[in-house]
C-alpha cells in the first residue's frame, strides 16, 4: 500500500503551520464543562487530557469510579479497550525500524509453519480455518495495522464461528481485533518477541509509567474503576490476565495522557518513523466503522480525506491534518484524538459508556473544530450539544 493523495494537499503544505489555531479553554473551563455533559449524558466517571505543543497541559477525573461512589482521580486504573491497538502499533514500529520486522513483508515469511498449520487456541487463533485459502500468505504487518487484513472483527461473531478471508488483503479498509492478535501471534510464534514484555519495556518503562499494563496487576486493585452500562448498571473492571494487543490495556488518565504525548513527539522513534504511524496509507470506504464488513459507499459519497493510518483513523480538518483512535465496550468509552500542526491532543476515558454521547462536544469544546469523523466512528448515536 502507497500513501493516499488528497487533491490539492502537498501545494498546501507550506501554510499548514499558520492555520489559526483556537485558544485552549483554561482547566477551569475544561472542568466545568465535563460536569456539565456528564449531568446531560448521567454518565457517572470520566477523565480528560490535554495536550499542547507536545506537553500535557491539564489531567482531569471527575465524578466515580464505583458504584460505592469512591472518587475517580487521575492516577485511577482504568480500561484502555481498543486504544490498545494504537500502543502496539506504536510498539510495532519501534520493531520495524530497529530491523525486526518489515512491515510490507508476508507474514508467511516469518512463521516456521503454515498458519492453518497452528492449532486454535480456544475461541482465539482459529488459524486453522485458514486452509485452503492462500490468500492468507498476502497478508503483511501493515495491512494488518490498518485494518486491511480481510478478516471480520473477530471470528467468533461471524455466523458459524469460522475466521475467513472476506476481501483481498490490503483492498480495503475493515476494523478487525483478529487482525491485530493475528499480528502479535506472528511476532510471538514466528520471532520469539513476547509482546506484552516488549511493550512494558519500549513503552510503559521507558515513560516512567506505574499504572498502565498490558494484562492486569494485584497493585492495581486498591484504585480501580468499575464502569457503567447504557442502561445505568454497574459493572465490575475486567482483570484480564491474557496479553491481547487487540484490547488488553489498562491505564490510568494520567499515564495515557503521557503515552499520547510520547506518540505524537515520536519518543523512541525516528523522524520519518514517526510520521509514518500517522500518514494516510488506505482510503476508508464506508459509511460508519461497525458493523465491520458493511458495502462500501460509490466513490461520490466517500469522505475523500478519511484514511486508515497505523493503527490510527486519519482525517483532514480546518486546523490541519489529524487522527484519532476510539476504544469501546459494554460499560467503557475512550477517544484519542490528535492536530498535528499544533501538536495538541485530548485523550478522554470513560468508565461510563453513556459519556460516548458528550465526545465530540467535549473534544471542540477544548480544541475548536478538528473534522473528526464523530457520525463514521460511532454510527447513529445521537451526540448532546
């Protein structure tokens, strides 16, 4: 896959750096707000960070983090869920430029066996469903950090349970979590890296971080949050004890709001690495993320700027190009979102999945108009003002 061009872009480059920017809101504002859309949305727990030029400027918890009603604050261990992804992508590309792997090689290059050769690991790895189908030995890294592998979201919600093949690696854009475990099964089986200790360590470590991990901690039990169903019922905090690339994370607000920082300045990477996580490398087609496998739209009805970036959405936007990364369960809901000229994020998590409703708000409300593609990422849920 070759990066996409958008018309017009490359002669515009040079006044990218003087797109106004907005005022950031101080962190009273940011505050009050966030009360404010957690009331409108009954959301129980959510926590905010704000990134300027490349520096965390404001780390905020508000409201819960148990149905006990003990406080949520910024060092609270919460569910990262699919922002996970975007760590190991960012884990991946350190691999890559330090000559581990070639993100544009065949997965079948690096594994010992055939895929379908592997047993299936319960409802997990169903690499065996794979025979027969050669089109498995097309698939690289890359495809599988831009969701281009082929596959469904995960096997075990295809009709029959089966993991298959729906499309030609590397054609098109469909979010898939069997994409990305099959991506850690190749770096585990086919080059003995244990991806759970390779993120601690080019990751986790490296930023100093004490409340983020990929599988859960016994020290982490004092200050967890639970979370909160659409429906307002509790729900305890998963302590997941398998690494899973696809979701396995959990962080605090703190320690995610430095990760972002170290992401988008490209700690631990070069220059050209760096760019290369967020670059548009493959048009997304469709009308909304979920479900996975929906028909793509005619050309016409296309966003022409939305794109599928390393382990990231990217976007163009009035204050310049940007991406995004959401994260969702049953009772969680987390968003990432980035303006690379200014270098400013906003990383919310929720311990509360009502609060999906307030995002978009919230994110312009503390960053201006960004062009996030809020209706693509969570379909027809209806966004309070």
């Amino acid at each position: 896959m070759r990066p996409i061009r958008f018309a017009g872009l490359l002669a515009a480059l040079p006044l990218v750096g003087a797109l106004a920017q907005p005022a950031l809101p101080s962190s009273a504002s940011i505050d009050a707000e966030a009360a404010r859309l957690m009331a409108a949305t009954q959301a129980q727990g959510l926590a905010v960070a704000v990134i300027d030029g490349g520096q965390v400027v404001h780390v905020g918890a508000y409201g819960k983090r148990n149905a006990a009603g003990d406080p949520l604050l910024p060092d609270t261990v919460m569910y990262a869920a699919s922002l996970t992804k975007t760590v190991f992508a960012y884990a991946v590309m350190q691999l890559a430029e330090g000559g581990r792997l070639d993100l544009d090689k065949s997965i079948a290059s690096y594994l010992p066996q055939a895929l379908p050769d592997y047993p299936s690991q319960a409802r997990y790895a169903p690499w065996a469903d794979l025979a027969g189908d050669a089109r498995w030995r097309r698939i690289t890294p890359r495809m599988l950090l831009t969701h281009s592998g082929g596959f469904a979201n995960f096997a075990f919600l295809e009709p029959d349970g089966r993991l298959r093949i729906h499309f030609e690696p590397g054609s098109r854009y469909a979010y898939s979590g069997e994409g990305m475990i099959l991506l850690q099964f190749v770096l585990e089986k086919g080059l003995g890296i244990d991806v759970g200790e390779t993120v601690q360590r080019r990751v986790f470590d490296r930023l100093g971080l004490r409340r983020t991990g990929m599988t859960w901690r016994d020290d982490f039990a004092p200050n967890v949050a639970d979370g909160w169903k659409a429906d307002g019922s509790p729900e305890p905090h998963d302590r997941r004890s398998r690494v899973r690339a696809a979701g396995s994370m959990d962080t605090s607000i703190a320690d995610m709001a430095r990760i972002a920082a170290a992401h988008l300045n490209g700690i631990s990477l070069s220059e050209k690495a760096t760019a290369a996580l967020t670059v548009p490398l493959l048009p997304i087609t469709t009308a909304s993320q979920f479900p996975t496998l929906q028909t793509e739209l005619p050309p016409s009805r296309r966003r022409a700027d939305l794109a599928a970036g390393l382990g990231v959405v990217t976007f163009e936007g009035p204050q310049g190009p940007g991406y995004f990364k959401g994260g969702h369960n049953d009772s969680t809901g987390n968003t990432w979102v980035c303006v690379k000229p200014a270098k400013r994020c906003v990383v919310i998590l929720a311990n509360d999945v009502r609060a999906e409703r307030a995002f978009p708000q919230l994110v312009r409300f503390i960053l201006g108009e960004t062009g996030v593609p809020w209706s693509w990422e969570y379909g027809s849920l209806t966004f309070v003002d």
